[in-house]
C-alpha cells in the first residue's frame, strides 16, 4: 500500500498540533497520537545510536528522560512533509537535574518516516555542539 503525500500531510499536521500542547505526564499524553498514528511496532532512534522498538520500549526511554531532566520550554516547527515522511524541528530549553548539564538551549531535528498510513520511525538528530 502507498502512503499518499496527503495522508504524510495529515499525520504530519496531527503530530505537530499534538507536540503544541503541554503536559506533565509525556507518556499518557503521548498515547493519544502514538495510538492514532504510529505503527504498534515502531522503531525510535537518538542521535547517539541508542534505539527502541515498541511501545514499551519508548515508554521507559520518555520515563527516563522525564526522571533526569527539565525542560523548561518546548517550541517545534514544521512540519517539513516529503514523498516518504516528515520532519519536526524542537527548540528545547532544558536542563540536567542532577547539575550535570546545566540550562541550556537545544535544537534536535525529529524524521518520520511513514510506510502504510502508519509512523514505523522516528528519528532524532541534535545539533553537534563541537561540530
């Protein structure tokens, strides 16, 4: 099955009005669209290599996530739609809760990839500080 560069725009357009909205508990709100529009089986990746497949997975990623930092803001840009997917920009003001990063602003570009009306990846790229 063909996804439709109009479908990508949809799913593309939920996810961004979605990231838009605030919430203290990342993992319930993020049902809502995971439900919606991500394949069950997903693959998440980071910029360092690190990958997740499923739910489960990207749950206990986002709780750990959630355990060791603040984030004080998030802005997301986009969404950019290609033939095959879609990109988010974030613009995050975080920082370490252990003292270990300290407040700072991050930009991370997120890849979507779209196969069947469905999100089967998710790929996050972070602006190389030493780069």
């Amino acid at each position: 099955m063909t996804t439709t560069a109009a479908t990508i725009t949809e799913i593309a357009s939920d996810l961004v009005a979605h990231c838009k909205i605030e919430s203290e508990d990342m993992c319930a709100h993020d049902a809502k669209i995971w439900d919606k529009h991500f394949a069950e089986s997903w693959t998440s990746i980071e910029g360092d290599g690190k990958t997740f497949v499923g739910r489960d997975a990207v749950i206990a990623k986002y709780k750990e996530w959630e355990a060791g930092v603040i984030c004080h803001s998030c802005e997301v840009t986009g969404p950019f739609v290609g033939q095959s997917g879609f990109s988010v920009i974030f613009d995050l003001d975080m920082e370490f809760k252990d003292g270990s990063f300290p407040r700072s602003k991050m930009k991370e570009v997120a890849n979507y990839t779209v196969e069947g009306g469905k999100i089967v990846k998710e790929e996050f790229c972070y602006q190389c500080p030493d780069c």
